[in-house]
C-alpha cells in the first residue's frame, strides 16, 4: 500500500488529475506535472494515432525531473480500433503510467511493464477488481457512485474496504471530490491517490467550451442524472445539458439510447453535446489556472490533515 517510486517524482499531492475525453489535452497535462499533480489525457483525444503520437511529445519536450508524471488512459475493447496501434506509440514513447477502462489485460500489463511503465485499471466493483489484479496491474482505480463521466454505483468505503481484503498493490480512489479536505479524507480511507476529473473540467488549461464551464459552476448534486441513455453505459450528466439537448431528464430510456442525430458518431456526439459531471459539482464555482487550484488544493489539504490531527489529540 504505498505510491510507487517512479511516481513520487515531483509530487506534491496525492492526487492525480483523471483523463476525460474530449476535455483533457497537453496544456492540461502540462499544467498538471509542472503544479506537482499527475497529468493525464485519453489517447482518443486525437483523432489519430500519429495526433496521438505528437501530443506525447509535445508532453514529454515540456516536462523535466522536477515535474510530476504524467500518464495516458486506453480504452482496451474491442469497439476501440486503435488500441494495438496506440499501445505501440504508449511503449515507443515509454509513458510512465496507463490507465486500461474496459479490458484488464495480461498482455497490455506485459507490453508496459516491459519498459517500466506502470499500469492502472479502472473499476467499479470487487469482481472487477479481482480480475484486474489477476491480470498484475500496478494500482486498481475505484470509480465509487457520484463520479463524473462512466461512475459506479458502490459507496467508497464500500468499495474500499472490501478491495483492501485481497489487494494491497497502489489504490485510488475515484469520485465527487472537489477539495483538498475531500482528498485529506480520501487518504484517511487507505486511498493512496485522489482522482479527480469534475474538479480539472473547471480549469483555464480544460478543452471544455465555456459555457461547459459555467454550467458547472452553477450545478448542484441534485442536478446531476444517472442514465445509460447517452452512451449505452450509465453515465452521470448535468440535467441543464440534457434539457439544452431537447432531453426531459425524468422520461429518459432506460435500456436504449437516445437518438442525438446523425452527423457524428454517437458517442463524440453524446459526450460533446451532453455535458458529463460528477456530483462534487456543487463545490465547484470558479475555473482557476491549474497552478491555482492545484495550490489551493494542497493548503486545503495541509489545514484538514493537521486540524484532524489536533482534533484527534483533544479528543483522546
Ligand atoms: C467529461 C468526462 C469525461 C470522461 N472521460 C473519461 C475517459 O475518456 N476515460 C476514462 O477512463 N475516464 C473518463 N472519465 C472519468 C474520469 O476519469 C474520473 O473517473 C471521474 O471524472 C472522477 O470523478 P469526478 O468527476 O467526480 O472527480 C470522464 C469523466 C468526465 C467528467
């Protein structure tokens, strides 16, 4: 249970900015590492491998020893495509860390680990987990109920406790956190990292539209809708959007999805037009440089962890 070495250079918080497609990008990432968090973007974030290929370097040309690592999210399935040709580019350029959604799979774990890399998978329940750990990944991401974007649905010291029975490889926790007490808190759960992606959409660095933005902003929990309607997984959404989409958020399917048109495909469409969040929404009403929040984060951080300390030093 502990932060792998080849990730602790330049951290300085236990926290891990999450990739989200269609909102993460280099300056993003850039802006991550060089404020001491771990940047990372989905490789379907470029439209090809080669775009793919050139965001990597153009990553890699902007980090130095002193920045924290960054790392790539590859949707391993096979409605992906391009995954073989992407997972060649994440060895040629030797990424520190990859983030597999969907498949756990003993030969991407190999290829990465071949030249060092670390590999982390995300998942949503025990069963999940078990499989991922089978197939020897380095760190197992929890995405409890509430996250943004593909949530689960299990309570994270649910999900955590019992995790922690058969694994005790690197664990992060994934959902609704917004401050640097909510991270304080994730590491009092035996968290060894706080993912956050909601919290990064709202950043100057983002590829968020604005109006994105300001919705978010303005969002509360209460807003935000649980549904498989947009992209065929249930995925949590800002009510606003699907209300801007001509969607009635209380009449959604719940077997099928939605129709939004034909001149996309569907899911670039589902998540460009209907706007992902998870309910830590409603902390969240500004969208500060990265270098700003990640530096407000961490005195929040400080404060909660030394006044829980003292707190518990009166109590006893
Ligand atoms: C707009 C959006 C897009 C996302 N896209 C991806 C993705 O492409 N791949 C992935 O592994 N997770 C994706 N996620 C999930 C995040 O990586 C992360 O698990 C989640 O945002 C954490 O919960 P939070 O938003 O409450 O902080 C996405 C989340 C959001 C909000």
């Amino acid at each position: 249970m502990a932060i792998p070495a080849t990730l602790q250079q330049g951290l300085k918080l236990p926290v891990i900015a999450a990739p989200m497609f269609l909102v993460s990008g280099p300056e993003l990432v850039i802006g991550a590492c060089k404020s001491g968090v771990i940047g990372t973007f989905p490789a379907l974030n470029q439209r090809t491998t080669e775009g793919y290929s050139q965001w990597l370097d153009e990553i890699k040309a902007a980090l130095g020893p002193e920045d924290a690592q960054y790392g790539v999210n590859l949707i391993v399935h096979n409605t992906n495509p391009r995954v073989m040709a992407d997972l060649a580019v994440t060895v040629e350029h030797k990424v520190p860390l990859v983030i597999t959604s969907l498949g756990a799979v003993k030969d991407v774990v190999d290829a990465v680990h071949g030249y060092g890399g670390l590999v982390f998978h995300d998942v949503t329940t025990v069963r999940h987990a078990q499989k991922a750990a089978q197939a020897g990944v380095d760190g197992l991401i929890l995405v409890c109920a509430g996250a943004g974007g593909h949530a689960g649905t299990w309570s994270p010291f649910a999900l955590l406790n019992e995790v922690r029975q058969f694994y005790d490889g690197c664990i992060i926790l994934s959902g609704c956190m917004s401050s640097g007490r909510d991270i304080a808190t994730a590491m009092m759960l035996g968290a060894d990292f706080a993912y956050l992606g909601t919290r990064f959409i709202n950043t100057a660095e983002s590829m968020a539209p604005g109006e994105y933005k300001q919705m978010i902003d303005e969002a509360h929990a209460a807003d935000i809708v649980y549904t498989p309607a947009i992209s065929g997984i249930p995925a949590n959404f800002m009510s606003q959007s699907l209300i801007a989409n001509g969607l009635d958020p209380k009449s959604l399917p719940e077997k099928t999805k939605v129709d939004l048109g034909k001149e996309l495909d569907h899911e670039v469409k589902a998540w460009k037009a209907v706007w992902s969040a998870g309910q830590g929404v409603g902390s969240i009403d500004d969208q500060p440089p990265v270098a700003e929040l990640v530096a407000r984060l961490k005195r929040e951080f400080d404060e909660a962890s030394s006044a829980y300390a003292k707190k518990w030093v009166a109590a006893g």
